[in-house]
C-alpha cells in the first residue's frame, strides 16, 4: 500500500465516476456512504503513507509511483508519475481531510436536494482532481489536476443552474481561470524549452544547483527563471483568486456552502500558492519575480481586506477575506518563506472552512438567505456553531495562541526580515511587510464585525421562531475545524516561543522547500506583540461600530464619507472596469469576426459558394439527360468507336530524335507504348527505297560516305495489328 | 473458304444489327437488332476459332448464346411492362428519366 500512491487519487475518481453512471438510481444513504467512503479511504491511505511510509524517505525526495509513461515525443517523456514529499505529503492530508469532514457536513447541509447524487459525484471527482494536482510528479500532471479542479469548480458553481446567475458565476470563473492556465502553459514551455524536462524534481535539481539553463538570458535582460516563474504566477493568481485575476471568486460563492469551503477557502485556490511553494528553488533564481509575487500578493491582501469591509453578504465576506489570506500565502511564499506560506495555508484550510460551515449552517438555519444585516443575536440559537465561528474568528484575526497568530505572525515576520530580494529591490521587504499589517488590521476589523453583526445584539431576522442547531452531521465537522483553528498553530510555533525545535512544520518541510527562515528571537517577540495589538486594535474598533448591531460611530462615519463608503461597498468597480475593458471590446470583436468570417465568408462564400456552383454545372447538365435510351446507345457507340481507334491506332513512336555526329546520324526512337519489343521498325536512310536497317530495334546508325542532303524514312509496323506508319525527315551531312 | 469471308459476313451483320438498334423505334425490333449483334459476334468468334485452331472460341460461343438467351428474356420482360403501363412499345415515348 505504501508505495501505491496511486490508489489515493484513484479512489474519489472511482467514487465519482460510479455516482456520476448509476449514482441517481441508489439512495441518498447509498450515495453519501459511497462518497464518503471514497474519500475517507483516500485520507486512510494518505495518513498511513504520509505517518508510516514518508518518514524514512523523507531525506530522499519521498515515496513515487510511477504508474507507466504517458506521453513520449522527441526528447519528451511525460511520465504518469505520482511523488509524495514533505510538501506534496501534508498538502495531501490537508486534501483529503478537509474533504473527507466536508462531505460529511454535506450529508447534512445538501439533505433536501434533488441533485444529492450529482452533488457528490461532482466533490468526489473534485477531491480526486485535487490529489492528483497535489501528487503529480511533472507539470503536465499537475496541470490535469489543475484543470480538473478547474471543472469542478465550475460543474459546483453552477451546481443550481436554474437560476441564470449561478451558471453566469460558473462561466466567470472557467473563464477567468482559463485566462491564468495560459500563463501556466507558457511557463511551462518555458522551462521545457530551457531545461528540457518537466518533471518537478529534475527542475528543483537544477535550479538548487544553480542552474546556468535557468538564469540564462531571456527577453528584456531577464533570465529564464524570471519569465518562467512570472507566467506560472499569472496562473497561481488565476487559480488562486490574485489581482488582476482574482474576480471570479467572489461570485463564485453562488455554489452551494460545503463547495465554498473545500474549494474555494481550503484547497483549490490555495494551489496556487502551493505550485510556487514546489518551483521554490526556481524563483528563489529570480529576485525580481518572488519581488513581483510579493507584492502582488500584499496588494491583494490589503485590497480585498477593504473591499471584505463595505460587504453585507455573509459569503462575499468570506470570500474577500479568502482573497486576503491567499495575499497573504503569495506574500509569504514570494519572500522566499515556504514554509510560512504553506504554515498559513494549513492553518487557513481550517479556520477558513470552519468560518465557511459556520456561514453555511447559519444560513441553513435561517432558510438560505445571507444578508447579514437581517441576521444577528443567533449566539444564543445556534450555541454549536457560535462557539466555533468564535474560535476561528479569533484565529483569523490573529489573537495570539489561535492558529492563525502563528501562521500569519510567521509571514508578516518573515517578510521583515527575509533577504531574497537582494540589494536592489530591499524596499520590498519592509512595504509588503508593512501592508501585511494594515491588511492584518482591516481582517480584523471585517471579521469582528461580521461576528458582531451576526451573532450579537437583536434578532433582525423574520424566521426567529424557526432557528434551529444544524443537525450533528454538520455540527461535527464543525467542531473538528473549531479545534483544528484552535490547535493547528501547535504545529508551527516560532523559535522564540518554543524553542529550536518547536517549528514543527518548517523542520518536516526543509527537505522540500529549503529550511525555514531565520528570524532573530528579538526581532520575533516585537512582530508578536505588534500584530496582538493590530488584531485586538482591530477588534476593539469594530466592536466600538457594530458591537450589538450597528452603532452610532458606525452610522456618523457612513455620513461623514459617503462617497468613500459608496466606492467601497461597489468593490472599487473592478468589474465594472473589466467589463469595459475586457469583456466589452472581447465581445465588439467576436461580434465582428462572427459577422465577416462565420456569416460572409464561411456561409456564403464558402458553403453558399459551392452550392452555386455545383447548382449551375448541374442546370447544364441536366440539358444532356434527354431520356430516350437510343441516343444513349448512340453516344455509347460513338464513344466505343473512339476507344477501339486509340487502342488499335497505330503504332507510332512517341519520340524521335536525329543526331548527327560527323558523317553518321543517329535515329533514336523513344517508345513508351505498352507495345514496346514488338514493334518492327525499318530505316530508309539514303531515300533509295531499300531499308538500310530492320528489325525489333528501334534506334540505328548509318554511316555516309559523302556529304550532301539525304532523305530519311523510317518505318514502324505492328504485326499483330498488321498497322504500319511511316516518318519522313530530310537531313545534311556536310 | 477464307477466314476473312467469314469476317465480312460477319461485320455486316454487325452493322445492320447497330443501325437497327439506332435507328427503329419499336423496342421489338431493337432487341432483335440486338440478337443480330450477338450473333455477328459468334460468328467473329467461330471464324478466329478455326482459323487459330483454338478450341476457346467454341466455348465463348456457348457463353454468348447463353447470354442472348437471359437478355431476350430479361429484354422481352421489360418490353412487355412497359407496354401494360403505357400502351406503347414506341421508345421515343418511354422517356420519362429526361432531366
């Protein structure tokens, strides 16, 4: 078992494709046993590959499968190839984990739904989509699995397509997503073209041995690793949801709750960060890159914070925030702190979920709907799941000894003191660690006040007397991720809190990603404290505005800046932007090209064309069917008559050509006929009428006595055919 | 007598058989224009047969009339068909495949 880590993807993908075939005709119990089984194998499986097998390999590059060769072209081997490694390992835990309770909340959450078998069938295959993008050993795999979670993203999103909206949000994010995979492609070319391998490990090797192929130079002064690693992250961001690709998340939250959770908070758009986290040795080659993935990343984290801020939807919340904290992943992988980065997705995957299983028993509660300014005082209703939205709200803010403390404490430190950039681009380090604590302030101050809004003060809701605790279903997974945002902080603790050893996270993955970054214990206690007071900052603040419900300093500040508020809460009108920027001329061109190539050139020229054409022929053809059977025979005699004539004309050479050397000619007849070696042939060469030379040959010299003018006959007979044919010509000898 | 004697009568049968397929218009008489092709033919193949002293000539004339005798009958049915539905045996008037 150990060394099939193919079984691991292969198990949802079973799972799905038996729901997706016959899943309709079994019962809901049927259907959720299976799919729950199927994953839950895939996590026995990881657990005992990763917790048994892993340790003893670890220093070795991990455990392989290879399942047999793919694709092989010229110098091109893709190779079916799984690898679990200290990064691909725990990547695969988190996968299988989170999925595993996430469809188990779903047993609970999608009870009611007529599409229940489609609805796991469609998490199955995304699970198994995933774990083949965590575990494939070479891009090509990889990016299978990318677009495979790509699909289901898309296939969850529009999961209730009867309403237009939800499957506009579906395209959206294919679309967007598709626009980022180009960027992978390229970067993809890129490194094949430059090093001649895809595979992960062979690229790491390079790249760790400083790789002349890599920093070789490319385009504008850059090297290989520069552009490689900068298309890639154009694809991460696509799929990770970054500036300027990042808009298809929001609405991605049309999908139902759990899909929300698993995919769009826990796993898939963490692979971005994860990709890069793998080539970490490449961008560690290209300065200016990790500088641009960096900032990129604290863009987007300080962004989304201020738009999560204006928002009024329980999930548009989430989803900003999700946005935030993906920021602050690409901060910490771009300062060359892998192991911060994937610390703070390990932590995120379960305040994240847990904070969006909240949402969705929350609104299961309240009948669907998400307004949270038609919500609050539910502390009381819903003790189970206040209780643990309280423990990963506290996470996420980064109130110490909650996960995300340490996580987001080991990024916005590492970004301070990290010395990737090298000389040129230092600036970067201190501005995106900068924006990383005002983006740390405003995630505070959003979440408390979702938290506020939601859970405290009067009941706004119309439905009070129906509020119910989701059933244990739910509410276990529930508490799993509860304890998970509580505890998961354990495993990355910083060497100025535990000792040497306590950084669990950054020790297992310093054979994968490179050890962990080194921040002096001082330098570490300032960051702590400073982000305590950032966090309860944040938190104080938003109770001062929303604690109990909205308050008076919250109503005073909408009046004083109302345009600002205004701007806010429309999200700066980035789609509005795109939508004349990109999707506007996008659709002007398509139009156009509909129009000149699809209707003109295609429809009429080249389809209309052709039938004219043949129509016309066809008008004077007719004209020759006169119907009566007689002139048919007559046609056909006529037409035998010509064959008989060509076959039996006779016999002619079919060329003939006269040297003269001297006092000789040289008569060569050409005979290409099928008749050929049973032809006659006489030559006449002195006009006397005697035939100076016969026989089956066709060529013959004649040599002359005196010079003069002389007449030349040449005779050829067909015996069989009984034809003969005679060639005159007149010819000098001087 | 001469192979070519036979040849001759030959070709002449020949002749008149195409110009009677050709030229009348009663389908009776076409397809006895046609016996006479075949039989101009026969006789071409009996004539060459003797001439050559080769036995396969005989052969062919048994297949020849073997053939005469499925395209009268196949020929006669048709004829007779078209006759019931038309009234006529006249092929100027059976040309309803015109284009």
């Amino acid at each position: 078992m150990l060394s099939h880590l193919r079984t691991i993807p292969l198990l949802p993908l079973l799972g799905a494709a038996y729901l997706i075939l016959v899943g309709r005709h079994h019962s809901r119990r049927a259907v959720h046993h299976i799919a729950c089984m199927a994953v839950g194998a895939a996590l026995v499986v990881s657990a005992d590959a990763f917790f048994f097998g892993l340790p003893a390999l670890v220093k070795e590059g991990g455990l392989t499968d290879v399942v047999g060769t793919w694709f092989a072209s010229g110098d091109l081997r893709v190779d079916l190839a799984l690898r679990m490694d200290a990064l691909s390992g725990l990547m695969c835990l988190v996968v299988t984990l989170v999925g595993t309770l996430i469809h188990i909340y779903s047993t609970g959450y999608m009870a009611h739904d007529k599409d229940y078998a489609r609805f796991f069938a469609y998490l199955n295959l995304f699970c198994g989509a995933m774990l083949l993008l965590v575990l494939g050993d070479n891009l090509p795999v990889m990016f299978i699995g990318w677009e495979g979670v790509g699909l289901c993203s898309y296939l969850l999103i529009g999961f209730w397509y009867g309403e237009t909206a939800n499957a506009s949000a579906g395209k959206k994010a294919f679309i967007t997503n598709r626009v980022g995979d180009l960027g992978f492609l390229i970067g993809m070319f890129l490194l094949f073209r430059a090093a001649g391998t895809l595979d992960i490990p062979a690229l790491v090797d390079t790249a760790r041995g400083g790789g002349a192929v890599l920093t070789a130079t490319l385009w504008w002064g850059q090297p290989v690793a520069f552009w490689a690693a900068l298309f890639l992250f154009f694809g991460a961001a696509g799929k990770s949801a970054q500036i300027p690709l990042y808009v298809w998340l929001p609405d991605a939250m049309a999908g139902p709750t759990p899909v929300s959770a698993l995919i769009h908070a826990a796993t898939m758009v963490t692979a971005g960060v994860y990709m890069v986290a793998r080539l970490g040795a490449m961008y560690l080659l290209a300065p200016a890159a990790l500088a641009i993935v960096a900032g990129v990343g604290a863009l987007t984290a300080l962004f989304a914070a201020v738009i999560a801020l204006g928002q009024n939807d329980f999930k548009k919340i989430l989803a900003y925030s999700t946005i935030s904290q993906l920021g602050f992943m690409f901060v910490g992988v771009g300062t060359g702190n892998f192991a911060g980065g994937i610390f703070h997705l390990f932590t995120h995957a379960f305040f994240k979920a847990g904070l969006f299983l909240c949402a969705g028993s929350v609104m299961h509660a309240l009948g669907g709907s998400g307004d949270i300014t038609r919500m609050g005082g539910l502390a009381g209703k819903l003790p189970w799941t206040t209780w643990v939205f309280r423990v990963c709200w506290l996470a996420i803010c980064g109130v110490p000894i909650f996960s995300g403390f340490f996580s987001k404490d080991a990024i916005v430190a590492g970004a301070f003191a990290t010395e990737v950039f090298g000389p040129r681009l230092a600036w970067v380090s201190p501005t995106v660690g900068a924006g990383l604590l005002a983006a740390a302030l405003g995630t505070a101050f959003y979440m408390s006040r979702l938290y506020y809004l939601v859970f405290t003060g009067e009941c706004r809701a119309d439905t009070r007397g129906h509020l119910h605790e989701s059933p244990i279903e739910m509410v276990g997974p529930l508490v799993v991720f509860g304890l998970g945002a509580f505890l998961a902080g354990m495993a990355g603790l910083p060497p100025a809190v535990g000792g040497s050893r306590a950084d669990l996270i950054g020790h297992w993955l310093a054979p994968a990603v490179g050890p962990p970054l080194e921040v002096s214990s001082g330098f570490e206690w300032r960051m702590m404290v400073a982000s305590t007071v950032i966090a309860l900052a944040g938190i104080g603040l938003a109770r001062l505005f929303f604690g109990g419900g909205a308050r008076e300093p919250a109503r005073r500040f909408v009046a004083a800046l109302p345009r600002l508020v205004a701007v806010v809460r429309s999200k700066f009108f980035v789609d509005e932007i795109y939508q004349w920027l990109v999707v506007r001329p996008l659709r002007g061109l398509s139009r156009g090209l509909f129009v000149v190539v699809d209707r003109i050139l295609i429809d009429e020229l080249l389809v209309g064309g052709w039938t004219f054409l043949v129509d016309t022929i066809g008008r004077f053809l007719r004209l020759v069917q006169v119907g009566d059977v007689q002139r048919y025979l007559a046609i056909f005699a006529m037409g035998l008559a010509a064959l008989v004539y060509v076959m039996a004309r006779p016999a002619a050479p079919s060329e003939l050509k006269i040297r003269i050397e001297g006092r000789s000619a040289v008569v060569e007849l050409g005979d290409r006929e099928a008749t050929s070696g049973k032809l006659d042939y006489g030559f006449d060469f002195d006009g006397d009428g005697r035939e100076d030379r016969s026989g089956p040959s066709p060529n013959a010299t004649w040599s002359y006595t005196r010079p003069g003018r002389y007449r030349l006959r040449i005779r050829v007979t067909d015996p069989q055919w009984s034809t003969a044919r005679t060639i005159e010509r007149t010819i000098d000898i001087r | 007598m001469p192979t070519y004697a036979y040849i001759l009568v030959s070709l002449a049968l020949f002749f008149v058989g195409t110009a009677g397929v050709l030229l009348r218009r009663n389908a009776l008489i076409v397809l006895m224009s046609v016996e006479l092709q075949l039989a101009a033919g026969t006789l071409a193949l009996l004539a060459f047969s003797r001439a050559l002293g080769d036995q396969k000539g005989h052969v062919f004339a048994f297949f020849v009339m073997a053939l005469a005798a499925a395209e009268a009958a196949v020929g006669l049915a048709i004829v007779v068909s078209v006759f019931r539905t038309r009234r006529t045996a006249n092929l100027d008037d059976v040309n309803a495949l015109k284009g």
